[in-house]
C-alpha cells in the first residue's frame, strides 16, 4: 500500500480531534482548571503513556549531537504552543481559536523561506498579506469580551503566538522524524517539556481540587490528554514520515470547519459577520500562500 494513504488518514483524524478540542477544552477552562494547570496534565499524562508505550518498541539510542535539538522541539511544540493556545482559549472562543491558527501554514511559509532559504513569489506575498488583514480584523476589530471570554483581543494574539511556535516546532521536528521512530521522538519531547513547563505549570495544577470533579470533567480532562495530547501527537509524527511539514500544516484547514460546527451544534460559541469576514480573508491567504505554482510546459 501507498504509505501516502495511511500518512493522509492520521492526519486527518488529527485534525478531527484539534477541531472537537476547541470546544471540549475550553467547556472546563476556567471553572475546574486554570489553562496552565490543564498543560502540565497535558504534558505530563501524554509523558507517561509514551514511556508506557515505549517498553512495546525497540529502544534507540538518542545521539548526543541531536539533544539541542530535543531541547528546541520540546520548547516550541510542547511549551510555548501549548501555553499560549490553553491561555488562549481561556481568553477567547473556540471559533476565534480555530480560525486563527490556520495561519499556522503561513507561518511555516516565512519561517522555510527565512532559515531554509525557500523563494517565496508575488502570489504568495498577497496570500501572506491576506492572511495578517484577516488577523488583524479578528484582534482588532472583534468582540471584546463575550461570557466565558474576557478577553478576546489578548487570546486571539496568542493563538498567533501558538501558531507560529508550532510551525518552528515542525520544521524543527522533520529531520528527528528520519532518524527516530515516533515513540522514541514523542516520549522525550514530553519528557522534556514536563521539566520545561513545570516552574510555569505547577501552582495552578496544585489548585486543582482534584477530590471534587464530576466524572464529565475527568472525561473531558481524559479525552485531552488521551485525544488530543498522546493520539494528536502521534499520528501527526507518523505522517510527517510520509509527507512534507508544510503539508502537515495544511491540514489545519480542516480545524475551523469542524470546530465551527462543533461550536456551533452545542451552543458553546456563534458565528459573528466579523469572524465570517476575518475567516475569508485568512483563508484565501493561506489558500495563495501555500499553493504550488503549475509547471510552465514546454513548447517544441
């Protein structure tokens, strides 16, 4: 079988589980769990289910000239990205959220053409401005505040923030995916990132009062950890076996469709005539921006 296939289906469930995520998470944020608290459970459940998982995989030994690296992958795609699209969340709402990090692609455009030296052509210029004015309208000129978002503005910035950490995260965790198997690569980098968020983490997670949650909060705190941490994790690793980063990074299209419907379906968010316009604008940036230009033919 083509690995092309199983490649496009795990990315796909990936992106079906972040697009439910947006919803799901942000139900128990604030009232049972501050975001940063949320991450360390994140970091640290996904932690033990891949060390876990570990002991059914051939052991690799890490070589020492690839830990910098770790370290950087651990940083930007299980610190940074994290904390800022939990806050986020926290601040804004679920169809802001998923609009927004579909710039992530664009992100990943300037990043490859910045450090991997990739040309970037006029129409891809366009598309990367459309995107910023579709990002800018959603932080400046939408709701400020609406119930269970109390700062829109701010989240809707660090879901920018979130984006753009986790398109340094794939360019930086490609080279790691040839030499290392997925358990290998995912059981580290939460090691890592359990000792990285810990000092930011550890005094809202410590408030939780764990005694008192109903089994629906444990369940949604499960699914984020199982779903969307460990699951998320591993299968968009096993596609980027197969498939370019910035090809991984499209599929973040899917996010705003499913998270849209989701949100909308159970009442935890509205569509707005801003959002609508903002979601045009950044999607028909991200649609230039990452289009592949068609082969000139030759003519005898």
């Amino acid at each position: 079988m083509n690995k092309r296939y199983p490649a496009v289906a795990a990315a796909t469930i990936a992106s079906f589980i972040y697009g439910i995520n947006h919803t799901i998470a942000k139900d128990i944020m604030p009232a049972h769990i501050l975001p940063f608290g949320f991450i360390l459970l994140r970091v640290l459940g996904a932690s033990v289910l891949f060390w876990v998982a570990s002991i059914f995989v051939k052991n690799e030994k890490i070589d020492r000239k690839d830990w910098p690296r770790f370290l950087a992958c651990a940083v930007f795609g299980m610190a940074i990205n994290m904390l800022a699209f939990f806050k986020g969340l926290q601040l804004s709402t679920p169809i802001n959220s998923s609009v927004v990090i579909t710039t992530s692609p664009v992100m990943l455009l300037l990043l490859s053409a910045v450090f991997l030296k990739e040309k970037i052509g006029w129409v891809k210029i366009v598309g990367i401005l459309m995107g910023l004015v579709g990002t800018l309208v959603l932080i400046l000129f939408g709701e400020s505040q609406q119930e269970n978002a109390p700062s829109i503005q701010l989240g809707n910035l660090l879901f920018v923030v979130n984006a753009s950490s986790y398109a340094v995260y794939l360019i930086l965790v490609k080279p790691l995916t040839k030499k290392y198997s997925t358990v290998t690569l995912m059981k580290w980098l939460f090691l890592i990132g359990v000792v990285i968020n810990l000092p930011f983490t550890i005094g809202e997670f410590a408030a939780v009062q764990w005694s008192s949650l109903s089994t629906p909060v444990m369940a949604t705190m499960a699914f984020v950890v199982v779903g969307t941490t460990f699951m998320t994790y591993l299968l968009n690793i096993y596609a980027l076996k197969s498939l370019k980063a910035s090809t991984i990074g499209a599929f973040i299209y899917l996010q705003p469709l499913i998270a849209v419907l989701f949100a909308v379906i159970t009442g935890a968010d509205r569509l707005t005539l801003i959002r609508i316009i903002a979601a045009i604008f950044i999607f028909a940036g991200v649609y230039l921006s990452t289009r592949k230009p068609k082969k000139k033919q030759l003519t005898g």
